[in-house]
C-alpha cells in the first residue's frame, strides 16, 4: 500500500497543465471598425502613473541609463534606469531626467557684470549655452548678454566688461508662467529667453525658445503634473536607501528588482519601501496567480516574466520558469479585480508579441534586447564580420551580476566567490533611433487593435481571443519558401 501510495503520488505530479507563449497563439481576427492608426495607446503602468505608450525599457544596464530613459518619456512611454551604479549616481540619474525637458531651468549659467565678454564668451561655449542672464552678488537680474551681444561687428572687445555688452533692458517673468505666455513675450519682444524671477527680482529660473520648442514637438511625452519628464527606477528588494533617494529625487515609479518576487524576504521589504515613500512601487517579477494574491493588497503594479528573455537562462540553470502568456493571463486574472496593472517583461520579439501580451491581460510590456541595439542604449558599438552590433548582457550574467546586480537573482556572493549566472552575455544588432523602433513596434500593435476591433488597450484585454497555433501554422506565419531580399524595418528572421 506504502508502495502504491508512492507512485501515485508522483504519477500525479506528472499529470500537469499546459502552458504557453507568444508563438503557441495567434489573435482571432474579428469584424472591425477600428482603423489602426484610430487606435488609442494609452494606458496605466501603475496605479497613478499613465503613459500614452505602453512600452517601457528594461532596469539592464546595457539598456536603460538616463539618455534613454529621457527618450523613452518624450517617446510617451518610460525608461526605467538601472540600479548597477550608487546609490548616489541614482539619485542624480533622477535628477537628470526630469530636469532634461523642464519648462523651466532651474540650474541657470549667469554671468556677472564684472567679468570680461572674453571669460564669458568661454563660459557660455563650455557649458553649451548661447546665452546668459547677468545677476551681482544676490542674484538680483541686472541684464542678459548672448552671442548676438558679443560679436565683432559690434565692436565690443573681449577686454570689455560685460556691463558694456549686456542688455540691460530684460523682459522678465514670474515662477507661475505657462509655456504659451513665455512664448508670447518672446515673440513680442524678440527675444530668445526670458529670467524667471521673485518678487524682488531675484533669479529664479529661465524659460528659453529651444526649450519651449522641444516641448511641443514631443507632445505626447510622458509627463509629471509639473510638466517633468515621467522615469522609474529599478531598486533592489533590500535596498531602501536607494528608493529614498530616488523617491526623493523626483521618481514617478519604483521597482523593486528581483527575478523572483514571491519570497516571503522579498515581500517583507517591499512592503517597508512603500510605506517609505510617496512614488508607486511595482513589484515583481512574478509568474503566477498565488503569487499576484502575497502583493495586491500594496502593490502598486505587477511585474511578470520568469525566464522568458533573450539572454536569461533561469529556466535552464534552475529548471524552473513559466511560459509567458500563461504567466501574464494568471497574474492579470488576480490584478484585474484589484485594479492594479500588470507590465508583461521580457520574451516579445515582434511587435505582434506586444500586442499579444496585452491581449493576455497585460497593461504595457516591458522590452530589453529590443532596444539594446539602438543609439539610446548605453552598451558600446562592436563590429564584426562587417556588420554594427551593441553589447548586451542579461542582469544575472556574470559581468553584470560582478557590478553588483547579484541581490536581483537573491544571491550575494563574496569577491572570491564563483557566481552562478542565470544569464549571458551577448551582442545585438546595431538598430538606430529609439524613435524609429518605438514607431515601428507601436504601429505594429495597433495594427493588431484594427484585426480584432479594439479602440482601447483595455478593449484588446476585454474583448480579443487566441486561437492555438501548430508547428506548421507557425512556420506558415513568418516569411517562408523565399530569399529575403530586403529587410524590413520591423521583422528579424527566426534563428
């Protein structure tokens, strides 16, 4: 009996559910009255902070420092940097990207009236300004000088002070002024800038027309209530110090970092860095229903993805995972009645996969060896055999794991001791513009929205259906019995 009650039980083990991923389904096209470019793309990656693109880069080193996470948010979606650095550079990461589209500057380069055109004609090109408001000691607005004030014809000479080369004539504004009024008086008055100033005319800010321009040609950039730029930050589950800084230096999300997040450390400090601070917190990563039911009652948003990146080899060093799309459908059944969003991480190849995920119930995707290869992505250009391609490396690959990523795969070896990875390192294919693949991957999933007759990412949750997909079927479904001749801009062949 002994015996028999033995076999069953691991005879039981055996008889487990099935699972899949992006290419086990296909979406069921559906009547439609959606045109593609219709489709709306807005959506919620936590509980208060919605984009107009539901896309975010990965917290991977070789993916997301601050260059892209400020094009990610003018593109309308979110970078979130990654935390291989201190705890200080963090916080001026922060910094960084919510001062890069501010309608107001408030690190100004002034110049003093005391000083020489020469000295500030050498300031203002170190420091990449055309132009410079001239405070004395308190700061107080006495004028503005600019290249135009300087130039030879002129006949202002480089021994000048510049009080003889200043305008001292300075339309000014008030700390409340909107990019529209700004604007105004610029035009106006012919002007390139305008000082901010206090009631006593102290220096405040400045509004500048490149500024102002650059906002208005990303007009659908993920923003703040203060108009700054939106970022998030990756933070390692042990690591309130550095959610503190990065809270308090203007982050809008924090994720809690960690490849498996249903630990019962893990929760525990994730719930002591959210109730340390005022950003949303998204947790993750996480795979399953069970482990969505230990995090809904804080979390703020759910991360899911165990094993499904390209260079993340967790399911073969640990034997464990969980295919994507089973994962994402089992985490958003619990989410959904909770209101809380759900980012799809890793294993989308095609844009087709994006919309996918969402269809299993995911809010936004999260992409990393997608965007690797472009010029945003820190990772350095290497060639070979003629061909461009970025460094890429997964967070549990030994290099990264070495720059003080290891806590992400809850392991903390010492110096001297031999990590075990859980990811590689590789290289990818040089791409260009984040803009351009953004285009690319957007239009692709809104193309999507059209076949199934969805207005809304919340109607692609709703509304679409999978049909399961044979081996043939999906040969059938990539390019096949041809030479590609020309490559197209948003399709890689399979390997």
């Amino acid at each position: 009996m002994a015996k028999e009650s033995y076999e069953q039980r691991f005879l039981e083990k055996l008889n487990v559910p099935e699972t899949l991923t992006f290419d086990d389904v296909l979406l069921r096209p559906t009547e439609s009255n959606v045109e593609p470019e219709q489709a709306g793309t807005d959506t919620n990656v936590s509980k208060s902070v919605t984009l107009s693109v539901p896309v975010l880069s990965a917290a991977m080193d070789t993916v997301t420092s601050t260059e892209m996470a400020i094009e990610m948010a003018r593109q309308g979606g979110l970078g979130v940097l990654h935390r291989n650095m201190s705890v200080e550079a963090t916080g001026d990461a922060v910094e960084r990207v919510k001062r890069a589209d501010e309608l107001i500057i408030r690190d100004v380069v002034t110049a003093s009236p005391d000083q020489t055109v020469q000295e500030v004609d050498a300031m203002m090109s170190s420091e990449g300004v055309s132009g410079a408001p001239v405070v004395d000691d308190d700061d107080i607005v006495l004028g503005i000088i600019s290249g135009t004030d300087i130039r030879p014809y002129l006949e202002v000479g480089d021994r000048d002070e510049v009080r003889e080369a200043m305008t001292d004539e300075v339309i000014t504004a008030s700390d409340d002024v909107t990019a529209r009024e700004a604007l105004e008086l610029m035009y106006e008055h012919k002007i390139e800038r305008v000082p901010i100033v206090d009631e006593n005319g102290t220096l405040t800010g400045l509004v500048t027309m490149q500024g102002i321009l650059q906002r208005r040609e990303y007009d659908a950039a993920a923003r703040d209530s203060s108009g700054r730029l939106r970022v998030g930050v990756a933070v390692g589950p042990f690591e309130e110090d550095r959610a503190v800084v990065a809270d308090e230096a203007g982050a809008d999300v924090l994720f809690i970092d960690c490849a498996h997040a249903h630990n019962r450390s893990v929760i525990d400090s994730a719930k002591a860095i959210k109730s340390a601070v005022d950003a949303d917190v998204v947790v993750g990563n996480i795979g399953t229903a069970e482990a969505a039911r230990e995090l809904i009652d804080f979390a703020d948003g759910l991360k899911v993805g165990i094993g499904p990146g390209s260079i993340c080899t967790t399911r073969v060093v640990s034997g464990a995972g969980m295919p994507q799309i089973t994962a994402i459908a089992s985490v958003a059944d619990v989410a959904a009645e909770h209101d809380v969003p759900v980012i799809a991480d890793g294993g989308i190849r095609y844009s087709g996969d994006a919309i996918k995920a969402i269809a299993a119930g995911a809010d936004a995707v999260m992409l990393g060896s997608y965007f690797a290869g472009t010029d945003e992505a820190p990772g350095r250009i290497i060639t070979m055999n003629g061909k461009k391609y970025k460094q890429y490396r997964g967070m549990g690959s030994v290099g990264a794991m070495q720059s003080g990523g290891g806590d992400r795969y809850l392991k903390d070896a010492d110096e001297d001791e031999e990590y075990v990875p859980e990811g590689v390192e590789a290289a990818t294919p040089y791409k260009g513009s984040l803009e351009s693949e953004l285009h690319q991957l957007v239009g692709g999933m809104q193309s999507g929205m059209g076949y199934v007759g969805a207005e809304s990412i919340q109607d692609v949750k709703e509304t679409a259906e999978f049909v399961r997909v044979s081996p043939a079927g999906q040969t059938e479904g990539h390019p096949h019995d041809v030479v590609i001749t020309d490559e197209a801009p948003n399709y890689k062949p399979r390997e």
